[in-house]
C-alpha cells in the first residue's frame, strides 16, 4: 500500500506532516506500507537527513515546484 502526505499543506507545514512522519517510522510500519511525501526539496531532504531516514525503502519523495493557493479555483 502506498500512501502519499501532502507535505508543504495544512497548517504548521512542512513541519508538522514531517513530524508526523518521524513519530511513525519510529513505531514502525508494516513491511508493505510505503509513504510517499510531496513537497519542496529543501525541507524535505533537511529532514530527512536529520532524522535518518533519507533512502529509506518504505518512503518515497516526490518534489514539487507550485502551489495551489486557498483562493484558486479547481
């Protein structure tokens, strides 16, 4: 199962998705969950680096370069 975070969304972005991302790699995740997080590289590979995780095999990155704005339309 792959299941795909929303990085740079939300209030308290990028940090707290991140955070939340530790939290569940520390208490494990079932061998065929693999995450996926979409967000700017900077912050993304920042923390990732910092916490170990960078190459890990259960999470994926996938960089994005724009922004939706709460005002735009679908």
């Amino acid at each position: 199962m792959r299941i795909g975070l929303d990085i740079m969304g939300g209030d308290f972005a990028p940090q707290s998705p991140l955070e939340g991302v530790r939290l569940v790699m520390q208490q494990g995740l079932a061998e065929e969950v693999v995450l996926v997080l979409f967000g700017d590289k900077g912050p993304l590979d920042a923390f990732l680096s910092d916490h170990n995780l960078a190459g890990h095999p259960q999470i994926e990155v996938v960089y994005t370069t724009q922004v939706i704005d709460m005002a735009e339309s679908p």
